[in-house]
C-alpha cells in the first residue's frame, strides 16, 4: 500500500512537471507562429521534455531507474515494433487511395536524390525524439500508473499523452487542416489506440527499446515514407486526409485500435496461462 502510494505521487508530480515545462516551451512555439518557424530541431527538444523531466525527477526523489526498461529486448518485440507502423501505415494509404484522398505515385528518382539527406536528417531525429519521449512516457509514467495500482493505467497514460500533444496540434499549426475540434478527436483517438500497442510492447518485453522503435517507425511510416515517397498525389478528396488517414486519423485510430484489442487480448492469455 505504502509503495502504491509513493508512486501515485510520483506519478502526478512528474504529470505536473512535464505539463509545466512543456507548456511554457509550446506557448513559446504558438507565439512564434507555430511549428513551422521552430523546424525539426524545436520538435525534438519538445520531445526531449518528458525523457528529461523523469531523469530529473528521478535524481531529485532519489529514484533508481530500475523500472526504466532500459535494458535488453527480445527480437520478437522489436520485430513487431517495426513492422505494426510499416504495415498499419501501408494499409491506411492504400485506403485513402480508394477513398480518392490520395493516389498512388512513386516520387520521382531525381527529387528522391535530392531529399534523401532530410530524409536520412528526418529519421535519425525522429529515433531521437521517440526515445526522449518514450523515456518519460513509458520508460516512468506508465510503471508508476502500474505500481500505483490505477484503474486503467493504459488508458489513463494514452489520454495524459494525448493532452500533452494537443496545444500544438489544435493551435500550433501541426496540421494544416481549419477544424480544431475534428482533429483533437481523432488525434486523442489514435493516440490512445497507438498507446495500448506501445505499452503491450513494453510491458510484454520489459524493455523500453521496443516502444522508441514503434514511436520513431510510426511517425517515419505515417508522416514520411507512405504518404511523401509511394502515394505522393492528392486525390479529389485530399482535403480529408488528416482527418480520416494521416498520422492520427481515423483510419489509424481504428486500424491501432483492432491491433491493440488483439495483443491485449494475447497478454491476458499468457498471464492467465
């Protein structure tokens, strides 16, 4: 009991913490004119701040990292990890397709020369990014909520995740699509599908390399590879596409959302066996 309590504390302070110093940091981006005039480096030291609020929570409570996952993950997970956002991301694009909100169109290989630098820039910063969140979000949010013995600290890690990213996505310019309200649901919806996958991985391994894997693969799939490199035409309905495909629409929300109802299912299993 006494150490639930100790880490229902730790749990809401460093919720705190991490709001508070993000929250200055995006207010600053939104006073800019949002996440174009801060480029991929602003991003990543935005991603940077939940990683960094748990080291320092940590040496401030004298918190060993034991519970971090920073250890070792078997094959299986990282195979998953990489190949669930390859394919969930594939299939979104392939749907948008059919709904005419993209279509299909190889990029071609002269300007694929010329962007394979931010290409290889955009990768190696979205691992770096990926893994200072993912340090934070799973690597000390999510074992406290455990330990703390919450009702649903899956869900409740999802939905705290999801309202950290909203500031920028409903007022920061994240997308570019005028409807606020449609995107921060289906962004909250995707993002708490994608936390069940990613936290199924982490759990199931016990290791937090996994969950920096599918972070990064996920937005590399979604954001780049699929929709900039092989359906790289606008359709009639392109207009729809951050709403319904994207990185966090609701294509992604119910594609996420089936794959986590099935790992979820096959954690129970084993520990019930």
């Amino acid at each position: 009991m006494i150490k639930a309590e100790a880490s229902r504390r730790h749990a809401f302070f460093y919720t705190l913490i991490t709001f508070s110093m993000s929250l200055v940091f995006q207010l600053w981006i939104i006073q800019r004119g949002g996440v174009k005039t801060v480029g991929i480096t602003g991003l990543v030291i935005l991603m940077w701040i939940p990683g960094a609020a748990s080291v320092f929570y940590r040496l401030l409570s004298r918190l060993d990292f034991e519970d971090s996952g920073l250890k070792r993950s078997n094959l299986s997970a990282l195979r998953s990890a990489f190949f669930i956002p390859l394919s969930l991301a594939f299939i979104t694009c392939l749907l948008a397709a059919l709904f005419n909100i993209r279509e299909f169109g190889l990029i071609p290989a002269s300007k694929l020369t010329a962007a394979a630098p931010v290409i290889g820039v955009s990768l190696i910063a979205g691992i770096l990014g990926a893994f200072g969140e993912e340090l934070g979000w799973r690597g000390f949010l999510l074992p406290k909520l455990i330990e703390g013995k919450f009702s649903y600290p899956i869900l409740l890690s999802g939905i705290i995740w999801a309202l950290w990213h909203l500031p920028l996505v409903v007022f920061g310019g994240y997308y570019e699509i005028q409807a606020p309200l449609l995107i921060a649901i289906s962004y909250t919806a995707a993002i708490v599908s994608i936390t069940f996958v990613i936290s199924y991985l982490r759990i199931s391994s016990g290791s937090l390399w996994p969950a920096v894997i599918l972070h990064a693969a996920h937005n590399f799939f979604f954001q780049l590879f699929f929709p900039a490199l092989i359906f790289s035409l606008p359709g009639p309905n392109f207009r729809c596409w951050e709403i319904i495909g994207g990185d966090s629409g609701v294509i992604p929300a119910v594609l996420y959302g089936t794959t986590a109802l099935t790992l979820m299912k096959r954690l129970n299993s084993q520990r019930a066996a």
